[in-house]
C-alpha cells in the first residue's frame, strides 16, 4: 500500500509566490491552490488540507478573514493555519495568533524555514490527533477541568457512564457528580494530596443521572502553566460497579452455602465471635444449637443425591421459620446445622426453640410421589456458663449433639461437662484400642454352641476381650468406639485371622467344629471383603465350611438388594451364614426367604424369662417354627437356665448358646473343654 502524503493547501493571490512555495514541498506534500480567500474556503469544504499556508493580504476576503472563518467552524478549526506574509507590524502578526493562527513566514521566505515549519506543525498536529483519538476511545471516563473546576471537556465514556450527555456536564462544577456518601473530611484529605503532590487516586461513590450510586476508582493529576499557577485538573474514572458486583458474589459464595443459600460453617464463626464479643461485653446468654439429621444417610443413599438436596434444602427453610429473626441459621456441612440464637435470656428458650423445630420436622416431607419422615438430633450450648471462646463451645456443641443422637434421635440434649469427660476418656480408649491392636494385645475368646440333641459342643463363637493396663474394657463399649473410628476393619481381620487360624488346629486334632466371627456394620460395607476372607482361609489353611459369618438382622436390611447379591457370593463360597439377633430387626418373611443364610439366632432379649413370661414364649415359639419351615437352623442365644434350655428343646431348637453351658472362655480352657469331651446333661 502507497503512503499517503499530507494535502497542503498554498493561498496566495500571486503566482510568483505560489510558484515559489510549490517548488519547494511538491516533493513531499500533496498541493492545493487557492488564488484568493473566497477560493480557499471552497477548496477547503471539498478537500480538507491537514495545513494551510495562508497570505493575509488578498482582495475580496483577506487572510484574517478566512482564518476566522475557519476557526468558527467545528469541521475545520483544527486545521493549522501558517500566515505568509510581507507584512512585519507587530499588531498584525499579534492578530493573528488571537485568530487562530499557529505560526508566521515573512516574506520574503527562505525554503528551509517553510519546511521546518510546515513540518513542525504538522507532526504536532498528529500528536493532537494521537491524543485525541485515546481521549475519544478510552474506555475509562476522563474529566478535564479548568483551575476552578468547571468541565471543559469529557470523552464518550464519561456520558456512557454517568448517563448525562456533554453538553449537560460542560460548564458544571466536577462537584456535580458527587453522591454525597463520602463526609467532608474525605474530600479535604483528597484536596490536599492533590495540592500538596499534583495527584490523587483511591475508591470513591458518584451518582449517575439516573440517581444509581456507583463505585469508581478515579486518578485525579492537577496541570501547571510555565507560570506554575493550575490550569487544569483531569480526572480518570474506572466504573467499579461490575467488579464491585463479582466481588460481593464471590464474598457470598465464600461465606454461603451454594445449595441451601444459607451461611456456611466459615461465616456462622465469624459471626459467633462477633456476637461472643459483644455479649461479652453486655453480659448476654448465647446458646448454639447443633443439629445432625437422623438416618439421612439412609434415604439420601437409596432415592439419590437429587432427592436429597431437595430435603435438604427443604429443612432449612423449616429452620428458617422455626428461627425467624431471633437467631442465625448454618448449613455446616453435609446434613448437619448450626443455630446460633443471641441474647436467648435463659436456657428455657433455648429448649423450647428445640422442641420446635423436632415438632417442625416431625411433619412429613412431601417430594413428587413420595413422604419422607425425618427427625433431628439437636445439641445445646451455652455462653458463658460452656465455654468462653467459639472453639469450646463448637466442640461442646457436637459433643452434645452426639449424645442426642446416641440416645436414639429425635431428641435434643444439652451440654453438661460429665461429656467433656466422657469424650476425653473415649480419646484416650480409642489411643489405646488403637494400639492394642498394632501390638496384638487383645484375646479371642470362644463360647460353645451345644447340639440339643446330643449335648455335645458343635461350634462355637469367637468373642474379642481386651485386658488393657486400667483393666477389663468391656466390648459394649470399645466395639462401638471401634465401629465409629473405623478401627472396626482391623480389629475385624485381626479377629477373623486368629480365630481361623486356631480353629484349623482344632480341626486338625480331629475335632470337628465350625467357628463363628460377627460381622460388623462396617466391615459388611467394605468393598474387598470377599477378598479379604479369601486371604484368611488361603493363609491359615481353614475350609469355608470351617467358618460361619454372623451378620445383625439391621446390617442385611440396610441395603436388601446388596446383602443378597453379597451374601450369595459367600454362600457360593462355602461359607455358612447366621443372620444374628434376629426378631430385634424388621425384616419380612418376603426377604427373609431370599437370603442365603443357614441358620438363624434368637436374640437373648426372647429367652429371657421363658418359660414363665408369654410374649416371650410366643416368639421364640414363631421364631422357631418359622425357620424349621425354611430349612433353617436355628440357635438360641443367652441360655441360662434348666428351664430355658428344656423349653428349647421341646420346641425344637437345634443348638444353645450361653451361661448355663460355659461362658466365653480363653483358648487354653476351650481347649480343655474339647478334651474332656464336655456336654449336657440331660
């Protein structure tokens, strides 16, 4: 692409000096002639020249005139304009400057001089140009003031921005812009840094014309004549309002909950220090409610993660309701809540907003063709009488909370410090267990099962026992611990690989007993437990028909379709499998029928009292008749009296388990027993 050379336009009505000033830019500059003013005003709206070079004296319309002329007009009073001329009066060249004039060239003219001037001028007039062209695109706002503050010009973005046009802010006072939110102070801060060093920036609220409030982030620079006196401030604006926006989004979503849009667990203690501070202060009662759904797992697990966060979020506007204005709600985590309830006045309160919302979400949950029941688990603390800070309190908080829940649910418990005991003495088990078990210092014991039939021990029952250095700890409470911490896995291998392995020696001595290992709720759940099972019996050498799995009638029920498919491919294996405790559960004579179990134990809560008491009687009779109808064995559990046992006999029941034969025994004396060949006696 050619380069475009500059159009300068020659006014003169001489041809001698036309010639002249020809001759010396042709060779750089496009020419246009114009012989007298009138000419060069036509010229001039068909072909605008980026310079002029303009004679004063002309008849019809002298030079004066045509630069007068063009400086009024908005289209052509950029235009520079280089008086030519003989004349060396001072008053004529002072005119022309206030014309509008940028320079002058006597006559007569050396071409060098021309050049340099023609050039000067018009690299300054690309500079104007240049700048111009960014104060137009830019698309931050700028503001140029006079000394006095008055706006002597804007750029499109200012009227983009603020919404009033040019010509409403031209002439007004920059003040004009103000939203009145920043006090006097403020202004005479930035007054002074602007005097005192020529600049200021920082965040600052200006009002649209609108009367919209609006963040921006100005720059303003104050500008100085040769004299040193202002002549100018310019200020450059950047609308904040979108970032402003992200912002705050960004801040709520930090501190929000994205399902339920309640605070989060981050916010709800920001907030409890604000308030623990000023209650401090004021001698005000806090409590903080910790809530945790009951069975949630269950439901959110077996109709999906849709259904359960529209539960979810239903609770939560129940909590809102059950709250009002009176406290703040906290989705925590998961399905667990928090509620802090400021200035509660007395512990009474603090109960009755408990009791409000178990009644609230007693009401049933009504999601497309479904009703869903769902009760909470609620723990309370309180401030100052807990804790001081929001760490104890928090922690308090779910202590009680857990014990609630331990109670069975649907409940609500306040904190006492017995908890803050209890939970330091679980710790320091749960240290322990976990080290017993690293360094083998539990025991398993056996408890016989005796045919009825015969009186001779058949099998028997691997119970773990642990001696630790305080003394005896009873499995009703390390096994919970264990199932809670997960440390149940272990435990669980560590049991079913010792029992097995002593088992397998018993075997090879020639007796022939099955032995049985409970399966906990956890270790059902674990993926690779057929895998694990396989290990055992590959490394201690006993046959699947050497052990039989007992699983809790609530663990097969949890999940039906699961522990069938599960159950099956140990039944495939060869492994025997006892559905324990049954008859304390709910499961149906439907599913029942579909687990591939081979015996059946009666819970030690349906023997007690029989033969005397008749609801007892009653099941134990059903249980018995029932598995005798599905080819079942069936074992009873807790057997500790003559008469206990000669019921069971008459009803048919193939074996017994309990004090009445032996208790739990060590191996050594389990081994005895073996010897000495005992049975009962009939």
């Amino acid at each position: 692409m050619n380069d475009i050379k500059p159009l300068i336009l020659i006014v003169d009505d001489t041809l001698t000096n036309i010639d002249l000033l020809s001759d010396v830019l042709k060779n750089e500059y496009r020419l246009g002639i114009a012989m007298n003013g009138i000419k060069a005003l036509e010229f001039v709206n068909k072909n605008q020249p980026d310079l002029i070079l303009l004679d004063i004296m002309m008849p019809e319309m002298d030079g004066f005139e045509v630069c007068r002329r063009l400086k009024i007009d908005h289209a052509t009073r950029d235009i520079p304009v280089i008086f030519i001329t003989a004349m060396t009066d001072k008053n004529h060249v002072a005119k022309g400057f206030e014309l509008g004039g940028v320079d002058y060239v006597t006559k007569p003219f050396h071409a060098l001089e021309v050049k340099a001037r023609v050039k000067t001028h018009l690299l300054l007039k690309n500079q104007l140009a240049m700048s111009a062209r960014i104060f137009e695109s830019s698309l931050d706002g700028i503001v140029v003031s006079d000394s006095d503050t008055v706006i002597q010009m804007v750029n499109p973005a200012v009227t983009l921005i603020s919404g009033y046009s040019a010509a409403e802010l031209i002439g007004q006072k920059t003040n004009f812009l103000k939203s009145n939110r920043h006090g006097d102070e403020f202004y005479r801060k930035m007054w002074k840094s602007i005097n005192e060093t020529g600049r200021w920036s920082g965040e600052i609220w200006n009002r649209r014309k609108n009367g919209e409030i609006y963040p921006q982030w100005l720059a303003i620079s104050s500008f100085r004549d040769l004299w040193g006196k202002v002549s100018n401030y310019v200020g450059v604006f950047h609308d904040m309002t979108t970032i402003k926006r992200q912002e705050d989004e960004l801040k709520y979503q930090a501190r929000h909950d994205a399902l339920t849009s309640l605070p989060n667990r981050t916010f709800f203690q920001y907030r409890l220090q604000d308030s623990l501070t000023y209650s401090l202060r004021h001698g005000e009662m806090l409590a903080i409610l910790f809530l945790d759904l009951d069975n949630f797992k269950h439901i959110n697990d077996s109709m999906g993660h849709t259904t359960g966060d529209s539960l979810l979020q239903e609770i939560s506007q129940r909590l809102l309701f059950c709250i009002g204005e009176s406290g703040v709600v906290s989705r925590l985590g998961g399905d667990e809540f928090g509620i802090l309830l400021e200035d509660v006045g007395n512990e009474e309160n603090a109960v009755k907003t408990a009791g409000r919302i178990n009644e609230t979400m007693a009401q049933p949950f009504h999601f497309k063709t479904h009703d869903f029941f769902l009760t909470v688990s609620i723990g309370i603390t309180f401030f100052p009488n807990d804790g001081k800070d929001a760490e104890t309190l928090l922690k308090n908080g779910d202590m009680a909370m857990f014990r609630a829940k331990e109670s069975g649910g649907n409940s609500y418990q306040i904190f006492t410090s017995a908890m803050d005991k209890e939970v330091a003495r679980r710790l320091s088990l749960e240290a322990n267990l976990r080290r017993a078990i690293e360094q083998e210092e539990l025991r398993v014991f056996y408890q016989p099962k005796v045919d009825l039939q015969s009186g001779r021990i058949v099998s028997m029952e691997a119970l773990v026992r642990w001696q630790s250095e305080d003394g005896i700890v009873s499995p009703a409470e390390f096994i919970p611990l264990a199932e809670k911490t997960g440390l149940i896995i272990p435990l669980g291998k560590w049991v079913l690989r010792a029992a097995a392995l002593q088992t397998k020696k018993w075997r090879d001595e020639g007796y022939d007993l099955r032995v049985a290992v409970n399966l906990s709720p956890r270790q059902f759940q674990e993926e690779n437990l057929l895998e694990m099972i396989d290990e055992i019996l590959e490394e201690t050498g006993l046959t699947p028909q050497g052990l039989e799995l007992e699983i809790t009638e609530g663990v097969v029920m949890a999940n039906e379709e699961n522990a069938i498919d599960l159950m099956s491919k140990m039944a495939d294996k060869g492994l025997f499998l006892a559905m324990d405790d049954f008859g304390t559960g709910y499961s149906s004579l439907y599913y029942l029928k579909q687990f591939p179990i081979n015996t059946l134990k009666i819970d030690k809560s349906f023997v007690d009292n029989i033969p005397s008491d008749d609801e007892n009687v009653a099941i134990t009779s059903a249980i018995i008749s029932m598995a005798k109808s599905l080819g079942l064995e069936v074992v009873a559990e807790g057997v500790e009296t003559g008469k206990q046992l000669d019921f069971l006999r008459e009803q048919g029941c193939d074996e017994m388990q309990g004090y009445y034969f032996s208790p739990p025994v060590p191996t050594g004396d389990f081994s005895l027993m073996l010897a000495e060949n005992k049975s009962l006696s009939f």
